[in-house]
C-alpha cells in the first residue's frame, strides 16, 4: 500500500523542483558516482593504481551503468548506503579493475565529498535567486525614492522616510548577504579524499595529491586538515546562512504584513480574482504569503542549533551527525528557496497605495514634524533641552485640544517669535525631508550596479 508524502516539502507543496531535485536520493548517486569517478581517475593519472583499470572504473561511475534500483537494492542486504555503491560499481567493472574500486578511501570521503558537488550546485541557484530579489528591490527603491512616508519606531510615528529607502535597506542586507556567501563557499564547498581517520592512510603522502586532483577535477576546495568526516563546523556555517537570509527575508515579509493592517493600509499582497481569504469572512484578504515567509523562516532558525550540536564528535568520528543532517541539509535549503521564491513573487505583484501612504503621514496632525521643528529652534539658538521641553508640552496640548500641531506652534508666543509661519509652512512639507534618503538610495543602486551588475 503507498501513502502520500508526510513532508510538505516531498508532497510539492514547498520548494521548486529545480532545488529539490538536487537534494533528491538519484541525485546523491549521481554525485557519488562522480567522486569515485574522479577519485579513480586521479589515482591513475598518479600510478597509484594501473591506468587502465582507473579509465574504466571511472568510465562506469555514471547512471547508465549504475542505477538507483541496482543500488538500493544492493543497500537492502548490506544496510550501508557508501558500500552498496561500492558494490555496484564492483559489479559492473572488469576482474581487474575490481581491487581498485574506492581504493584508499572510506565512507564519508564519498559521502562529504558529495555532499558539497550538492551544495555548490544549489548555492549557484540560490546565488541568482538573491541577485534578482535585489535587483527587483532596487528598482522598487528608485520607483518610490520621492514618496514621503511615515518612517515607525516602537509602532509609533516617528519622522519623515521616503518609502523606496525600505526597499534599499533590504537591497543592502541581500547584498551582505551574498558577501557572506562569498566568504563561506571555500570553507564549506570542499572535498576530502583522506580515509579512514583523516591521514591519508593507505595512500600516505600521495593522498594529498590525490585530493589535490579530485578537488580540480570537481571544483571543490581541498580540505585542510579532517578526521574521517569533514567538520561539521563547515556545515553549521552554512545553515547558519540560510538562517540569516531566511531572517532577513522573514524581517521583510514582516514589514509588509504590518503595512498590511487594515488600520494602515499601505500593503497589500496580490490577491487574485477566485481566491478566498477566509472561510466566514467574505471580504478577508489576508497577507498569507507573507505570513508564510515568516512561519518558515521560524524553522529556518531552529535548524542551525541542531547544526552546532553536530561538531562534537567522538574521537575521529562517530554516527550522530548523520543522521539529522538528512534532513537540516537539505531541508535548510528547501526552505530558503520556497522563502525566497515567495518574497519574489510578492515584490513583483504586491499593491502599494501612495495615497494612503501619504494620507498616513497626517494622522498624528503633525506631530511627526517635530523632529524638524527641534532643529529649527536650535538653530535659532535654543539650547536642545530647552527646545525639546518646549515642544513636549506644545504637543501635549495638540494631543488634548485636538489641534494640529502646525496651529500651536503658530499661535504660541515663544516659538512665533523665532518662526515664521513660511518657515514653518516649509518644515510642515514632507517632500523637503528626503535628502538623506535620496543619497542612500542612489548610493544603493551603484552598489547593486558595481557588485552585482
């Protein structure tokens, strides 16, 4: 009797095919075969073992000759998923080319190895993902860099913020991001051909060149140094940055969603003709992608702890990383692209309303202004404490009179004096106070344009 997938990440509902099928169970055979196949043709470019039996050993390294079905059920009798592949391959070679199959190595040579030919096919996916959510939100931060908005500190208006600075912030934190990327591929995108414990030995010094060879044969850095596993700290550093980006991502989809308020109204996700956002309330259009983002970036984060508590390990290695890391791996990375592809999709249909935007800036009757008219009466030679009490009871008495504030500070007899009411006027448009994030948008896009094109 079959059963449909538990994962919603193996019933399609999350993840694109494109990634999932990298981390999929045909796909790690593929990249194993392709680490015997270049260990062996290593070890006879170096005589290590007879040329012609390391031709044909890597000759048969592929899906052709080696299929998923010969090699799980292979794995059916020996319960060892590195030496039912070891077999296969045995299987399929000359008597003898036989004895030199998986020569010098072990397990996790195959298994690690692998695993990074998986990660540096994704991360050149996700790469481009990235590059194009930022492309997209410097393009939203040009559209809107003119449009005054109400800049929220501790969900209280604060001051004056164009609203295409929002989209530059998140610009500059994607772009860190792939910095960060960067930085991590040599550390985590690496293969190790050493054996047993890490010392290389059956294979003694020439192990080194081996690994020298299978790395440029891959693409793959060699490892440093390694005990029979690569360290898990490589790929704690890894899930922590899909953690990161998944938090980003998630602090994003959160600004939105609180744009989305019916008290707000600023944001509105695509909804489309047919869909249906509550099953009582008709007129419910809730932002469930973004809401979404924000539920998986939740176990996004959860995945890095596991991570960590996989680096201790016994002696040259024991069993309890393994385990979990089929699914934090993978999983980590399924995540984050469903998050990203979701963030894409929203800032490509999402509805922004200028003019509940610019409506919203006077629902305080112009108390968000006061952060400008404090700088006005120090220049006028206010000491700041003296200014900034003067304003704290003018907008108090706005507050309780419901008077706009603009009204008090004309007709109160110590600011008058120092201001007039066009210098006044000039403060109270919200158009005169985005210079400061025109520059940081400009800035935004060169660095978009110089590091990304």
């Amino acid at each position: 009797m079959s059963y449909t997938p538990i994962l919603p990440i193996d019933s399609g509902r999350y993840g694109t095919e494109e990634v999932k099928k990298i981390f999929s169970e045909e796909a790690r055979l593929k990249y194993m075969l392709m680490v015997e196949s270049a260990v062996a043709k290593a070890e006879g470019t170096l005589k290590i073992i007879p040329e012609d039996a390391a031709i044909e050993i890597s000759s048969k390294c592929n899906t052709d000759h080696i299929s998923y079905r010969m090699w799980k059920d292979i794995e059916k009798i020996t319960k060892h998923e590195t030496a039912s592949l070891v077999e296969a391959i045995v299987s399929v070679v000359s008597d003898k080319a036989k004895p030199w199959v998986h020569y010098g190595l072990t397990s996790n040579d195959v298994l690690d190895t692998a695993q990074s030919l998986q990660l540096k096919d994704y991360i050149q996916i996700i790469e481009e993902k990235l590059k194009s959510i930022i492309k997209i939100l410097g393009s939203l931060a040009e559209k809107y860099v003119s449009l005054p908005s109400v800049g929220r500190t501790h969900g209280q208006h604060a001051s004056i913020i164009s609203f295409g600075q929002k989209f530059a912030v998140w610009a500059n934190d994607l772009l860190d991001h792939i910095n960060r990327l960067h930085e991590i591929k040599p550390r985590v995108l690496v293969c190790k051909t050493l054996g047993v414990v890490g010392s290389g030995s059956v294979l003694g010094k020439r192990a080194l060149e081996v690994m020298e060879l299978v790395g440029a044969e891959l693409n793959l850095n060699p490892v440093k140094a390694a005990t029979q596993v690569v360290s898990r700290e490589n790929y704690a550093e890894f899930i922590w940055w899909c953690a990161l980006v998944g938090s980003t991502l998630d602090k994003i989809a959160t600004e939105f969603r609180n744009l989305s308020r019916t008290e707000i109204s600023e944001f509105e996700e695509e909804f489309s003709k047919d869909q249906i956002g509550s099953s009582a309330v008709p007129s419910k259009r809730n932002p469930i992608t973004c809401e979404k983002v924000s539920s998986l970036s939740k176990l996004l984060r959860s995945m890095p702890l596991v991570a960590l508590e996989n680096i201790a390990l016994w002696h040259e290695r024991d069993l309890t990383n393994s385990a979990n890391e089929r699914f934090i791996i993978p999983m980590s990375a399924i995540i984050l692209d469903e998050m990203i592809e979701s963030i894409r999709r929203i800032l490509s249909k999402m509805i922004i309303r200028e003019d509940v935007i610019k409506a919203n800036i006077e629902l305080t009757r112009g108390l968000i202004y006061s952060e400008f008219v404090l700088d006005a009466l120090i220049r006028k030679g206010f000491s700041r404490s003296e200014a900034h009490k003067i304003l704290r009871d003018l907008s108090n008495r706005s507050r309780v009179e419901g008077k706009d504030f603009k009204e008090i500070l004309l007709t109160d007899a110590t600011v008058s004096k120092f201001l007039n009411k066009e210098e006044v006027d000039q403060i109270f448009m919200p158009e005169t106070h985005l210079k400061g994030s025109k520059e940081i948008v400009k800035r935004t896009l060169e660095r978009i344009e110089e590091e990304i094109g």
